[in-house]
C-alpha cells in the first residue's frame, strides 16, 4: 500500500533526525532536495529506459577496470584470479576468491588515482562537482566525487580517487563518505549479483545498478541528518600532485600504497568476520528456538521484521524479508542474495523480492566495516581514531539509505 511505503520513508528519516549528532544544526533544505532528487532519479530510471542505457556505459568503464585487474591477477593466481577453472563451476559465484579477485583492483585504482592526480586530471573534476552540488545540496566538490564514483566502485577506491582531501574534510563530510560506500555496491560486484538473481528478478543489471544509483542521494540525506556538516566545505581547491616525479613514478607509488592498504583490508576482514563467527558459536549454546540455533543474523531479523514493513513489504513475509536483512548487515549482501534466490517459491511475492532487491543493495555490514577502517584509516592514518568512531554510525546510515531506496521503489 502507498501509505506504508510513504509512512516508512518518514519514519526512517525522523530515526535519522533521532540520533543524529547534534539535530539542532540539521539543515532541512538539503535533504529535501535530496529526497526529491531520488525519486527523480528512480522515477527517470525506472519509467525511461533510455536513462538506463546512458549509466550501463559508465559502467561499463568500471567494469574494463576489472576486466584489467583480472588480467593481471589471473597471470599471477591462476584461476584463483579469474583465470580459466580447471574444474567444473556447480553454483554461480562460487570460484569466486574476494582476496584474488575483488580486493587486486585496489592496488589498479590505487595507481591510476596517484597517475591521474600528477596529471592534474582529477583537480579539475573535483572542481566541477565542487559547483554543481554545492549550488543543490551544499556538498563540496571532494565529497561529491566520492558520493558520485562510489556508484560504480567500492567503498576504498572511491576515497582513493579524493586521498589528497581526506584530511582536511569536516567530521560530517568525512561521515558522508563513509555512508555512501556503505549504501552503494561496486560495478565489479554488479554482473556476480546480477547473475545470482536472474531467475527470480527480471532485468537483474538494471535493476542493481539503479539501486546503486539511487541510493547515493539517500546517502548524502542520511548523513546530513546524523553528523550534520559544520564548516566550510572543502570545495576542491587545487592540491599538490605529491612527491611523484614522473608518471611511471606516480604509478610505482600508486601501486606501494596500494599495496600497504591491501594487507591492511584483507587482515580487518579476517578478524571481523571471525570475531562474527565466535559471537555466533557463543550464542548456538543457548537453548534452541524453534528448532533452530540462536544467531546474530536470526535476532538481527526479528529487529528488521518491522524495518520490511515499513519499506512496504506485507507483514505476513516481513519475518522472512527481515532474516534476509539481517543475513545482509550481519554477513554480507552476496550472502543475503544467495539466500533471497534460493528461497522457495511463494516465500515472498513479487514485489517484495523487487523491494529486498534494492533493499539490500549496499556494503553496509560488519565485514565492510572492517574494509573501511582498514583502508581509511591507512589513506588518513592521522584521522584513524575518528573513522573508527563513525565506523558503526557507518553502518546504520548506510541500512537506513538502502532501505529509504527500497521503499521509493516500492511506491512506484
């Protein structure tokens, strides 16, 4: 029904107001015009296909990135890193190796940012969106460059793209960054999703990267609702290139410090997910419920029942849609998708799958968590305590975008 999608969309915005940082320095114009700003971009996207054709070539750009990347890590890895399998694949995604395969593009975009900053390239794009969305919603040009890649690439290289700035941005802007690599996914992820979801979500790629899409905006309201900006902006004024003296020498530090942020990532992710596991093993000693063991991801959905409601989902499959939820902030959103695929038929209809879809479209989850903090807090190792502070806040915000995104969707 329209109204509970309409009361939900409120509802997750006064939850945002309700635990924001200091909600006296809110600024309500902004996130209006960011709210209608999403449901411009979701209506245009999803009634005019033309729109949709135009961000399939962005990124398809993203996604030459990777196929680059694969390049490389197959001649190293072998079929751990995209290579030809000498076995036969049984289920989809499941050769798929996250440190030979997703986590090597950092060390690409690494080189390629330091590159593209000694030719001065991206000065000038930070410029641009420095004017355009400081003119919308107040937002200056480094963050707007982050919020505006973090469409098609991940949580790490989006910040990579803006490293030079990271220091200087006010908590809120740097809160803002953080939210919208939490409530985005990247295009290197967007085709193994797609592909895990075909039979039961017509058009999957559309519909995954018009979620990606449309939750950037749902990000940037979030964000200002729960660390408001303070300052000035930091606009993107023109910075040093750095120490590089060449461009071959930009790359080979490019890819040093890629390097560095790489081991950092893949040791943060090992421990939270471990750490996940144990609290998991923990509580499998109480008394089952149900028949069932006691999990972080079953209690994290009774909490989330109410959230799929709210977004529009019937109440009957909202218990359902809620595990799914919490399976996707717990673990990851690929597993939530597996699970949302593998659901037998009649579990849930077909608009509430449509809802989930974008629902659950974004990084926010505690393995993320350990991503960002590993790799912002390597890039700015001087601002680390204060990424480790927003690092949970993160997460919040970045469910709050994703599920405002499935409820736009759901009223339309």
């Amino acid at each position: 029904m329209e109204w509970q999608g309409f009361f939900g969309l409120l509802v997750l915005v006064g939850l945002a107001w309700m635990i924001s940082e200091d909600r006296r320095r809110v600024c309500w114009k902004p996130v209006a015009a960011g709210l209608l700003l999403q449901f411009l971009l979701a209506a245009a996207l999803l009634k005019f296909p033309p729109f949709k054709g135009f961000f399939l070539a962005l990124n398809g750009g993203i996604l030459m990135l990777e196929r680059a990347t694969v390049a490389g890590t197959s001649m190293v890895f072998g079929f751990l890193g995209g290579g030809p399998l000498p076995y036969a694949e049984t289920a989809p995604g499941a050769s798929f190796t996250l440190a030979f395969r997703a986590l090597p593009l950092v060390l690409v975009v690494s080189a390629l940012s330091a590159l593209l900053f000694y030719w001065r390239v991206l000065h000038s794009i930070v410029r641009a969106f420095s004017w355009l969305l400081q003119r919308t919603m107040g937002i200056g040009g480094a963050v707007g460059v982050g919020a505006a890649v973090n469409i098609f690439v991940g949580m790490i290289e989006a910040p990579l793209l803006v490293r030079p700035y990271l220091q200087k941005m006010s908590r809120g802007e740097l809160f803002t960054l953080m939210t919208c690599g939490m409530s985005t996914i990247a295009g290197t992820v967007l085709v193994l999703y797609a592909t895990i979801l075909q039979n039961v979500i017509p058009d999957a790629v559309g519909h995954i990267l018009t979620a990606s899409l449309i939750s950037a905006p749902a990000a940037l309201v979030i964000a200002q609702l729960m660390v408001p900006h303070s300052g000035p902006v930091t606009e993107g004024e023109a910075v040093a290139a750095g120490e590089s003296t060449s461009s071959m020498d930009a790359i080979t530090r490019g890819t040093a410090d890629g390097l560095k942020l790489l081991l950092n990532i893949v040791a943060m992710l090992v421990v939270l997910v471990a750490l996940v596991s144990l609290v998991n093993q923990l509580l499998g000693l109480l008394p089952p419920v149900g028949g069932q063991a006691v999990t972080l991801q079953g209690l994290l959905g009774l909490v989330m029942a109410p959230v799929a409601w709210l977004i529009g989902i019937p109440w009957q499959e909202a218990l359902t849609a809620g595990s799914l939820l919490g399976t996707k902030v717990i673990l990851n959103e690929f597993l939530a998708y597996l699970d949302l695929a593998a659901l037998p038929e009649g579990a849930l209809g077909e608009r509430s799958r449509l809802i989930l879809t974008y629902a659950m479209c974004g990084f926010a989850n505690f393995g993320s968590l350990g991503i960002m903090l590993g790799g912002m807090g390597t890039m700015v190792p001087e601002r680390r305590g204060e990424i480790v502070a927003l690092g949970l806040k993160s997460i919040v915000a970045g469910t709050l975008a994703t599920c405002m995104t499935g409820a736009v969707v759901g009223l339309l």
